[in-house]
C-alpha cells in the first residue's frame, strides 16, 4: 500500500509539470486562472508530500532526491 501511495504521487507530480508546462500563462490574466492556480497548488503540494515526515514513514526512499530527479526528467 505504501508503495501505491508513493507512485501515484510520483504520477500525480508528472501530470502537474506537464499540464503546467502546456498551459504556460501568457500574461497576469492567466496567472489568475483558477485552473493554473489549483495546478500550481497542488504540484507545491506534492513537493512538500516528498519531503515531509509522512513520505518518510511509507519509504526508505530519499525525497528530497526523488524530487530532484523528477524535476530534471519532466524539465
């Protein structure tokens, strides 16, 4: 179970990369988006999931560079 939770935050932060990436805001309008600003939200979200206390109760894995990696594969 805790391996389950752990990949579908992995997904969950490549699907908010890359429908941030695909919906770049042009001007401050867009940034005001409620669909942009709920993207944004929930990719800070994910981030802090990765390197907070419970991520490090479900695996030995390290967050922080979990994190790092993602951030470089969906750049």
């Amino acid at each position: 179970m805790a391996n389950a939770i752990v990949i579908q935050a992995v997904k969950d932060y490549r699907d908010q990369v890359l429908w941030l990436k695909a919906h770049r805001p042009l001007d401050e309008d867009d940034e005001k988006d409620a669909d942009y600003i709920d993207a944004v939200a929930e990719k800070e979200s994910i981030e802090r999931f990765f390197l907070g206390g419970w991520f490090s109760m479900l695996t030995d894995l390290d967050g922080k560079v979990l994190l790092e990696k993602l951030k470089c594969e969906v750049v």
